[in-house]
C-alpha cells in the first residue's frame, strides 16, 4: 500500500503539474509513464518485494505497465476531451 501511495502521489502530481504549466494531458500520460515505469519499478523491487534490481524484471514491469496505458489514454480522452472535466479532476 506505501508504494501504490507513493506512485498515486507521483502521477497524480506529474499529470497536474503538466497541466498548471499548459502542458496538454496526452503529453502529460507519456511523461507520467516515463517517469513511473522506473520509479515504481524500483519500489516495488526494493520495498515490496525485497530483490535486486534486475533489467528484465523492469521490462515484464514496464511491460505491464504500457498494456494498461491505452485504457487510462483512453479514460482521459473521454473525461476531458469528451465530457469536459479539468484535468485534475478527472486525474
């Protein structure tokens, strides 16, 4: 839960700040991808789970990560383009 916490608090500043700074969001989901992959990749691995950091763990991470980037792209299209929400609130 501390680490699901902590990326929760990264993203969700990430995708705001972008935005504050007019940063349009589609953007936004890539630098908070960019930015996350890693970073919740090594919680996980340190934290969580207690291993080494290891370059294919981070890949099969990252992996599943990006096969759940379509549906949040997705979601973001529909509140903000579509039903016209800000985007801190639909974040």
């Amino acid at each position: 839960m501390v680490v699901g916490v902590i990326c929760a608090a990264i993203y969700n500043g990430i995708i705001i700040t972008c935005d504050a700074l007019g940063i349009h969001y589609l953007v936004a989901l890539v630098i908070g991808f960019l930015v996350l992959a890693p970073v919740g990749y090594a919680l996980h691995s340190l934290y969580t789970f207690q291993r080494d950091l290891e370059h294919m763990r981070f890949l099969r991470y990252a992996s599943g990560m990006l096969a759940a980037f379509p549906i949040n792209l997705a979601l973001m299209v529909l509140l903000v383009s579509g039903i016209k929400l800000s985007v801190p609130a639909a974040t």
